[in-house]
C-alpha cells in the first residue's frame, strides 16, 4: 500500500517534470518554428504563382509575399512579412540552394522559373 504510493507519486512528479522541460523547449524553439512555417508558406505562394505564369521577377515575388503570416498552432504569436525585398531575396537563396527554382536567362530584369 506504501510502495503504492510512493511509486505513483515518483510517476507523477517524472510526468510533471518531463511536461515541464518540453513545454520549456518549445518555448525557446518558438521563434524558429514561426520562421519556418513562414518561409514554407511564402515558397508555397511563389511556386503557385510560377505554375500559372511561369517565369516571375523579384519585384512580383515581393508583392506576393508581402503581408504573409507565419503561425504555430500552439502559440497565439505570428509573424508577419512587413519589409518584402528582405524576405524576397532570403527566400530565393533558399529555394535556389533547395533546387526548386533556377534564373532564367533573359533580356531585362532577372527572372525565376521552376526547375
């Protein structure tokens, strides 16, 4: 009846520790999350839009992107595209280095179509 008891008290006291340290880590990972799901919803829209049009320049990718939110399901904190050049140019790299899209080449402005 004792060792019972103890033995519950120990469970709960390691099920409290561990909920605690989790929530604790995701606290801290909060802000990379909100920058991931941002970016992969910025990518999303770039590639929709490059399905429809094909090739699309920088300054079309910025008004595509601008005013995107990043959110996490369990967070009441988003993260919002304010200043679009910015985000723009990041999101390339990334896309480019992921082998989603490449340059085109053509006269006038860089363009970007869909590998």
């Amino acid at each position: 009846m004792i060792i019972s008891f103890i033995l519950k008290a120990v469970l709960l006291g390691v099920t409290i520790t561990f909920l605690l340290s989790w929530g604790y880590v995701k606290q801290q990972r909060k802000a990379e999350e909100l920058y991931r799901t941002l970016g992969i919803k910025c990518e999303g829209k770039i590639i929709k839009k490059m399905k429809t049009e094909g090739a699309i320049t920088i300054k079309e990718i910025e008004e595509i992107i601008s005013g995107t939110k990043g959110t996490v399901v369990w967070s009441k904190n988003r993260l919002q595209v304010k200043d679009s050049k910015i985000v723009a140019k990041t999101i390339l790299a990334d896309m480019i280095s992921k082998g989603l899209i490449v340059e085109a080449v053509v006269k006038g402005p860089k363009k970007y179509i869909l590998k």
